[in-house]
C-alpha cells in the first residue's frame, strides 16, 4: 500500500516537470519563428504611431528569399501611420538583373503611324458639320440681303448665257427628236404604200402601168426619208452630246465654282468678324486659325474659277465648230430631200461620212471590215 502512494507521488512530480520542458520547447520554438513573422508584428510608440523598424527587416528578408532568376516583380510596401489620411502606396517595377525599373503612369501620346480610324471618322464628321453649317448661314444670309457675296461680273455673264444657250439647244434637240420620229413614221407608211402598189399592179392587169408608177415613187420617197433620217439622226446625236455631256460637265465645274464662292464668302466673313472683336489672349489663336483657313479657301476659289474661264473658252471654240458642221448638215440634207435631187443628198451624207443602216441586215462583224 505504501508502495503505491510513493508512485502516485512521484507520477504527480514529474507532470509538472514534464508541462516545464514542454513550455520551455514552445518559448524556443516561438522565438526561432518571431523573425520570421515580424512583418505581422505592429509596434506602436508611446506617442501612438506605428513602428515601422520592423518594415525594413521584412523588405530585406523578403528579398533575400526571392530568387533572381525568376523573373518576379519587385514589391515594396510602404505603410503609413494610422492617424494619417492615405493609403498604403504599392510600387511595382521590373525585377531585371537586380535593378529596379519603375513604370511611371501619365497621359498617353500616341505616335503618328498609330492612329484610331474611329476617331478620324468623327473628326472628319465634325469638320463637314462645321463647314455645311458655316456655308448654310452663307447662303440665308445672301438671300435674306444681309451679306455680301463675291462677284465676277464678266465670268457671272458667261455663266448666264451658257445656261441660257443649254436651254435653248434642249428644246432644239427635243424638236429635232420630235421631227425624227414623225419622218420614221412616214417613210415605214410610204414603204408600206408601195408594197401595195406594187401587189396591185401585179393583179390589176388594166392598171398595171399607174400601179406601178405609184408602187415605184412610194419607194423612192421612203429611201430617200431614209437617207433623210440618218442625216437627221446623226445630228441628233451630235447635240445631244453637246448639250448632256460637253456642256453638262462645264456646268458641273461651274457648281464647283459656285460652291467654292460660297465656302470662301462664309470664312471671309468669318475672319471679318473676328478682327472687329477684342483682341486678347484667347481670339488671338482663334483669329490665326481662322485667317489660315481663309487663305486656304481663297486659293481654292481663284483655282475654281480659273477652271470656269478656261473651260468656257473651249466650249465656246468646241461648240461653234460642231454646231456649224451639224447645221451645215441639216440644211443640204433637208434641202435636197424636198427638191427631189438624190444624188445631192446622198453627196451630203458621204461629205459627213454618214453611213445609212439597210432596214433588216445586221452590221458587219469586225473581220469582214477588216
């Protein structure tokens, strides 16, 4: 019995020895690992701010940890006091041979080969609406008789009586079309006329001679109003491209020109304004924007109506000599037609190398002209 209590004894003894060496182990342990995890460790001061001593500690350990061949960022993180408004600041930079690269963030500038076409569109747009709005007020202005416009009188002159001159030749062609036709319609009757004759003079043997007199006059006239209406088509064709395309296109540089006038006047007035205002800091570059835009608009105008000028003398040279051959044409073609004289107006039509369609028979290929 006695042996058992001194066990007893000597079991409770050696517990707390043994609780001693255990909490002796854990304080070694803790202190071996206290180096490591300073970096969750925060001092604070007697003033009470944070200790920051231990920040650099962990910096120095954190870099000696990582490996420098791995290509990593490089991380330094700085914390403030709790009693100050920012926050903590993370720089970043390229870890390359040991040296620290720091990108710096600011506006980006991009190159002139790299362009957004996106933003090119909406430039463009914001030019066209600026300008349509610019030659819009132009164009009110003029009619309501509060601005003033640039005249050339002598090309303005031209310009009238060419316009006049198109409307005149127009209704000569739609004349010319309008005879044209009814010729058409006349030489298919008169050759049907004298398919009529001609079968009646075959059946009415009493009237064979007046059948046939008329069967063969009926074909006479319906070849020479054919002959008639190649002249008469031919110069058709010949004012017809006068008129809708020699002409037209002048017209169309003439509303170039009329256009340019127009953009021209708007900027003038622009610039007109401008230099009767204050001149200051601010209207200063607006004033030089506006004179170059100006100038630019100016030259394109005296470039415009150089093209006119130039273009209207040689429609005037152009129009003369093909009318007088057309006009030439008309009459001897006309004139011989009505006197009867065939020879004469079939000369006409080898003069102006007119040649006549046969009714029926297609044209020659290219190798039988050849």
């Amino acid at each position: 019995m006695s042996d058992c209590s001194n066990d007893i004894t000597a079991l409770g003894a050696s517990k707390p020895a043994t609780e001693e060496v255990k909490s002796n182990s854990e304080e070694s342990t803790m202190a071996q690992e206290s180096p490591k995890n300073s970096a969750a460790e925060i001092s604070v001061t007697s003033n009470g701010e944070v200790d920051d001593s231990h920040e650099h500690g962990f910096n120095r350990d954190l870099k000696r940890s990582l490996p420098a061949g791995l290509g990593l960022s490089e991380t330094q993180i700085t914390s403030h006091g709790f009693d100050s408004t920012k926050e903590g600041v993370t720089e970043a930079g390229a870890f390359q041979g040991g040296q620290k690269t720091q990108t710096k963030s600011g506006p980006v500038i991009l190159a002139d080969e790299i362009k957004n076409p996106a933003m090119e569109k909406l430039e463009l747009v914001r030019k066209w609406s600026l300008n349509t709005y610019k030659c819009t007020r132009q164009i009110i202005s003029e009619k309501l008789g509060r601005g003033s416009r640039t005249v050339d009188l002598e090309l303005e002159a031209q310009i009238d009586i060419l316009r006049d001159n198109k409307k005149k030749y127009e209704n000569i062609l739609r004349l010319a079309q309008t005879l044209s036709t009814q010729l058409f319609q006349m030489v298919h009757t008169q050759r049907q006329l004298g398919d009529a004759f001609a079968d009646l003079s075959l059946k009415s043997l009493e009237l064979h001679e007046e059948f046939g007199y008329n069967a063969d006059t009926q074909k006479l006239l319906a070849k020479n109003g054919e002959t008639l209406l190649g002249a008469i088509n031919f110069f058709i064709a010949s004012v017809n491209t006068l008129v809708n395309k020699t002409i037209e296109d002048t017209l169309m540089t003439v509303k170039q020109y009329e256009s340019a006038r127009i953009e021209y006047d708007a900027y003038r007035t622009d610039l007109e304004e401008l230099n009767l205002g204050p001149r200051d800091a601010n209207t200063l570059p607006k004033i030089e924007q506006s004179q170059h835009l100006f100038q630019a608009h100016k030259e394109k105008y005296d470039k415009m109506r150089n093209d006119v000028s130039i273009k209207l003398k040689f429609l005037e040279e152009n129009k003369v000599k093909v009318l007088h051959n057309q006009l030439v044409l008309f009459h001897n073609a006309i004139a011989a037609y009505f006197a009867g004289n065939q020879k004469q107006l079939e000369q006409t039509l080898k003069q102006f190398h007119i040649k006549l369609k046969t009714p029926g028979v297609d044209a020659p290929s290219w190798l039988e002209e050849q």
